[in-house]
C-alpha cells in the first residue's frame, strides 16, 4: 500500500487533467495487462475494456493495439508520458501500453 500512497501523490502534482485517467489505473492495479504483446494477446481473448498508449511511445508498437480495439470496440485512452503511464501502473519504468482487464 505504501507503493500506492507513493504514485499517487506523484501523479496527482505531475498530472493536473490527465489525472483522473492516472489514478484510474492505480485502483484497477489487480486487473492491469502491461505491454503490447500482453494487450494484444487479451484483446484477441476479449479479456479487456479499456486501453491506454503513450503518446511518446513508438507509433510501430502502439498502432497493432489501436487497430484491434477499435475493431472491437474498446475505448483507447492517450496519455503524455510512458514513464507516468508505468508509474500509475506500479512498475518502476516506462510502458508504451496497458490494458485494463474485464471485471
């Protein structure tokens, strides 16, 4: 829980309004599908309702998972930073892309 208290404060001064989207991923942290090749793998398995990019990360990477969930209909959130997304989603380095998994 400490890890937790620690990334939010983080997220809350660094964000201003991207932070709803950032806390969001620090309550679902149990559910969170991080990397592309995870994503896409849950994608395929319908295993997922939302997914986030990083607007810094390498268009090649993101652009498989920006199809697949706009053929499935699942919303896509863009955030600023690979290195905040990893933050908000409890790892200690950047992640160009997380999914959040079905309840």
């Amino acid at each position: 829980m400490v890890l937790y208290s620690r990334c939010f404060r983080f997220i809350r001064v660094e964000l201003g309004d991207l932070l709803v989207l950032y806390e969001k991923l620090t309550h679902v942290q149990s559910r969170i599908v991080i990397g592309t090749r995870q994503t896409l793998k849950a994608l395929k398995n319908s295993d997922v309702n939302e997914v986030y990019i990083a607007n810094d990360a390498d268009h090649q990477l993101t652009e498989p998972v920006i199809t697949q969930a706009a053929e499935l209909g699942i919303p896509c959130h863009h955030v600023d930073s690979m290195k905040k997304l990893g933050t908000a989603s409890g790892i200690e380095v950047g992640t160009s892309v997380v999914a959040v998994k079905n309840d």
